[in-house]
C-alpha cells in the first residue's frame, strides 16, 4: 500500500462516520450498553472478591500457649510458627497484654489482682494465614508444635469465607464471559448491518481496482473508532454511577465502605479496560464482517 | 490484448452460460457485444474482468492468464479497465469529484494528480462546472457521464461498458455513445454490450453476437459516422452495412 494512501484512508474513516451518523449512533448506543452492562458486573464481582478477601484477612486465628511456657519459649514457638508455610503473619500477645485486654469489662479492682501470678491467661499468637481454604491443615500442623494448648477453632467461618469468594469469582467470570459474548454477537450484527447498507460501496471499490486492505482498512478503523468512543462513554458512565452506588450500598452495609474499592483506585483500570474492550470488539467485529463481502465478486455483492 | 480460447462457464447450478466460445480482440477495436437476454453477454464480461472464473478455456486480458491469476493481483488487472454500467453505480454521499477521485485513491494515486485527472477527465465528458453536485441532483445521461469519467479517469487500456445506455432517453445515449466512439480514436479498446440494435447499426464497428452461450457472428459494420462531428444526431447518420446490420 503507498504511503499516500495511508493518510487518506484514515481520513475515510473518520469520515465514514459521519457519513453514516445514523448507523454510527445506534452502534455506539448498542456497544454502550452492552459494555455499562458487562462493566458493571465486572466490577460488582471484583468489588466482592475484594470484600470476602478482606473479611478474610481480618479472620485471624489466635494460637493459645500453655501457661507454663517461659516468654522466651514462647518466642521461639512463634519462629516455628512462623515457618509454616500458609502463614502470612503472627503476632505475639504476652499474657499481660491479653490480661490489658480483659481490664475493661474485669473492672480495676479485679484487674489488678490478677497481675503477676494471679493472671490466669497464657501467651498467645494472633496468626494471619494467606489461603483460608487451607485452614484445617495449617491449623493441625500449628497443633503439632509442642508448647501449643489450643487453637481458637473459626474452621466455620473459613469455610463459608472461601466458598462465597469462589462462588463470586466462578459466577462473576460467567456473567462477565456471557454478556461479552452476547455484546460480540450484537455488535457483529450491528456491524454487518452496516456493512450491507455499504456494500454498493464495496462492489464499486472493488470494481475500480482496490484492493481487500484498500476496502477494508476504513471500516476498521471506523469500527475501531466506534468502539473508542463507546468504551470512553460507558466507562464514563460507570464511573459517573461508581460513588453514588457504593455510597448507598456503604449505608445498607457499614463495611463495604472500608473493604471496597475506591473510585481513585479503578478510574483508570476501568477506563484503560473498556476503552481496549470497545477498540477490540470493534477491530474483531469489522475484520469479521467485512471479510464476507471481500470473499464476494461484482453484482454478488449488492445481491445481483 | 483479450485473447479466449475454448471458453467455456458452467454455473454451480448447472447453467451452462458460455460453450466453448474463442475469440481475439486487439488494442483499439471497437467492439459490441449482442445478443438476447441470458444469451451470455454478462457472463463474457464478468470473466475479463474476473468476477467469475471459466469452468475451461483459456483467458488472456492484458497480457494477464486469468486461469492463473492469484487473488490478490486481481484489484491490478482491473485497474487496466475501465468499466461502465448500466445502473451507473455512483455512490449518493459523494459529490461528482469525489465519485470520479474514488477510482484514482483506490489505487493510492498521491491527490495532486488526483485533482489534475478529474478536472481534465470531467472536462472530456463535458461535466465540468459540477463538481460539487450529488449524484441525485443530475439527470440519468449526466450520471452515466459521470460513470463514464469514473471509468477513463485511470486512463485504461480497455473500457468495458455493460449497457451503457439502458437507463437513459435516445438522445443522451447518442451523446454517451458519441464519446465512447471518440475515446476508441483515441487508442482505447472499447467493449459495449448491449441489446439496442439502433445504435450499432449508427455507429457500427466489429459486432460480436452471442446467443445460447455461443457465438453466432462476428462481423465488422462500417458506416459513415464521424465521431469528430459532435453535432451529429441519430438521424444524419447513415449505415454502410445495413444488411449486415439487420442481421444482427
């Protein structure tokens, strides 16, 4: 292809646009929907993941010590501790601290009886792990540990914890894989109706001479125009939507607030993401579509 | 310059359009192409131009096998054409400049010598002064001009014209015809399929008869029309070979 033609055929595609504003606007008004939609799963199933993630962190489990163990074994338990491999963090709490913990609801007097001998606590760990659904086996290989009294035992709430976060991932990731899938199909017919309405268009290009890239580069590039614009304005939309819908969740549910993400956080992912989804769906859909009417010949191409 | 040999085109559904049919046309002739409807005239044209491939046979369009050309080379044999057709083809969105400028950018012409060919090509066909109209603003004989001037503008070495005057009153197919006889004296081969014997019969020149899928004539009618005397009219032109031309 030459060099001139490069420039003019940008041009034509921009063109083309406007040229065809009607089929332009109702392609955009589909791929924008469907990509509000799609994105609006998306971002409902990573903002849960994150929520269940760190419900998740903050289910610590405390590893209690037997009273009997000196402080300074007790530090060395923690390094054993500390050597199993699904554990994130641990955290010692001396028997003094956990006495301090107790002062409020014990009340002074009581409290201070308890210091030195009296305190019936024990030292103890605040262990963090990093996969929950390994909780049973980490939790019996900290057991194993020699000096260990007992382990607080929140199996319950682990379990329920990683099936909700893998039922939101696995239904998610459908949702998200289904309505891509029903956007592609939409957009491809929105294509191909456009095509058809151009495909005069097409016979006579080829009838002069051009060649396949020649009639096909300006239907790309304005497919992938299209899908720019729809990407820029759905992720407008969303984002727009984004604080006023977390805030109104955040007051039905106090947590969401701190465990979900932040609109600083996902501007520009979101933004990057659907603007690359729009252009994408627009490259694919066109390269599809016109490759129909390149593979035809003359009159076979207006149905003659 | 077209060169057939036993060419024959059988359609998937079992049509046989074209039997074995050969036939040489050399650099300049003025040809016509008759015959009945579905007699095989479209089909002859479609395989020079390569839009359907021959069943058997041999083709040779400007040098180039069509039995063996790729793909991909065929937008290159086409651009050594120039092609008329009876429902014009012009695109509505585009103005007459632009309709005629499409052919040259479709082959990346650099637009400097784009805007040099319209203007001298819209000259030729006596469309200049409407540029900036659309297709529906101009007259079907204004259309076909248009059509035409698309069809010189990459200066062909063949002009193809699929009845070109079929859409247009007798007057501006006369005037149409005109040019295309002028653009033959200018060392251009021109094939005209068509069905309106009048107009062969005036203009004359070699008539080439397809009927059932195969050649029944090919003859060559002289008559006295001079195609430098634009004034000419349908009725001041006489035939040489009307017996011949009442054959066709």
């Amino acid at each position: 292809m030459k060099l001139s033609s490069i420039g003019y055929l940008f041009k034509e595609g921009f063109k083309n646009i406007w040229n065809n504003r009607m089929m332009s606007l109702a392609s955009v008004v589909v791929l924008v929907s469907c990509l509000i939609i799609t994105g609006a799963a998306a971002l409902i199933s990573v903002n849960m993941s994150t929520l269940i993630s760190k419900v998740g962190d903050d289910n610590q489990i405390t590893v209690f010590l037997e009273k009997e163990l000196s402080d300074l074994d007790s530090v060395r338990l923690g390094s054993e501790i500390g050597k199993i491999k699904n554990v994130e963090s641990y955290r010692f709490n001396s028997r003094s601290d956990v006495l301090k913990e107790y002062r409020k609801s014990l009340g002074d007097d009581i409290y201070e009886s308890m210091q030195g001998d009296g305190n019936p606590f024990g030292n103890e760990y605040k262990v963090r792990l990093k996969d929950l659904s390994k909780y049973n086996d980490t939790v019996t290989q900290i057991q194993k540990i020699e000096g260990i009294e007992k382990v607080s035992d929140r199996s319950d709430v682990a379990g329920k914890l990683t099936k909700l976060n893998y039922f939101v991932t696995i239904v998610g990731s459908w949702v998200v894989l289904i309505l891509a899938v029903v956007t592609l199909f939409i957009i491809s017919n929105t294509i191909k109706m456009t095509m058809y309405s151009r495909r005069f268009e097409i016979s006579i290009m080829k009838s002069v001479g051009a060649t396949n890239s020649f009639v096909r580069i300006p239907f790309i590039i304005e497919a992938m125009i299209i899908g720019l614009l729809s990407g820029l304005l759905a992720s407008a939309a969303l984002l727009g939507m984004y604080n006023p819908v977390r805030n109104a969740a955040s007051g039905i549910i106090g947590m969401i607030a701190d465990s979900t993400l932040t609109f600083d956080q996902i501007w520009l992912p979101a933004l990057t993401v659907m603007s690359v989804i729009g252009i994408m769906i627009g490259l694919i859909g066109s390269i599809i579509s016109i490759s129909r009417y390149l593979n035809k010949e003359g009159g076979s191409i207006i149905g003659k | 310059m077209i060169h057939l040999e036993n060419v024959s085109k059988v359609y998937p559904n079992g049509t046989e359009a074209l039997k074995n049919i050969s036939l040489d046309i050399k650099q300049g002739e003025f040809v016509f192409i008759v015959g009945p409807s579905g007699a095989g005239k479209s089909t002859f044209l479609k395989l020079l131009i390569r839009e359907e491939k021959a069943t058997f046979g041999k083709i040779i369009v400007n040098g180039r096998d069509l039995m063996k050309i790729r793909k991909r080379k065929i937008p290159y044999l086409r651009r050594t054409m120039g092609i008329v057709f009876q429902d014009f083809r012009l695109i509505d969105k585009m103005n007459i400049y632009d309709n005629v400028a499409f052919a040259m950018r479709a082959i990346g012409t650099p637009e400097k010598a784009v805007k040099k060919r319209v203007k001298y090509v819209l000259k030729l066909v006596g469309l200049n002064g409407t540029e900036k109209r659309r297709p529906n603003e101009i007259s079907g004989g204004e259309q076909q001009r248009v059509s035409l001037a698309r069809a010189l503008v990459n200066n062909p070495e063949i002009l193809i014209a699929d009845e070109p005057t079929g859409n247009i009153d007798p007057e501006r197919s006369f005037e149409i015809m005109k040019m295309l006889v002028e653009i033959n004296k200018r060392g251009t081969t021109v094939i005209i399929v068509t069905h309106e014997h009048d107009l062969v019969k005036k203009f004359g020149g070699r008539i080439i008869r397809i009927a059932d899928g195969e050649i029944t004539h090919d003859e060559f009618i002289h008559t006295k029309y001079q195609p430098d005397k634009l004034s000419d009219s349908p009725e001041n032109t006489e035939t040489d070979n009307s017996e011949e031309a009442e054959n066709i």
